[in-house]
C-alpha cells in the first residue's frame, strides 16, 4: 500500500470504508544528489501495465519493470 496520507490521518478513512486501499503506481521520481535543491532528476512513467519510460533530460528510453525502483514507493 503507498503512502498516500502523508499526515497518517487515515484511521477515519478505514473507520468508513472496512475496504483496503490499493493503488496502481504510474510514476517514479528518483533523486541522484545530496540536496533537492541540487543534484539530478530522473521521472519513470508507466504507460501500459507492462511498458515503463525513463525520462532522463532529452532521453527517453524504455526500461525494463525491473529497473524501476518500486521498493522506495511501498511500505
């Protein structure tokens, strides 16, 4: 499940809905550097279930499931 209430105020979201939340995840942005305001930006952008783009700059590729790092995105 992500993170998606960044204030932890879910509780009275699952008090009124008895059904877990479930997201598809369609975009990674990765940070290469030791501040956010200085370093590199790379964006991964699903676009079909099995197609993933890597946007680096001017370069698009496409990249593997695998390359992506959904781990960083879940809990």
């Amino acid at each position: 499940m992500l993170c998606v209430f960044a204030n932890g105020a879910k509780s009275w979201w699952i008090f009124f809905h008895e059904e877990e939340l479930r997201y598809q995840l369609f975009a990674v942005v990765k940070h290469f550097g030791f501040k956010p305001t200085f370093g590199h930006y790379v964006c991964y952008i699903r676009s079909s279930p099995n197609m993933w783009h890597k946007m680096n700059d001017l370069r698009v590729t496409c990249v593997e499931e695998e390359a992506v790092d959904t781990k960083v995105c879940s809990r």
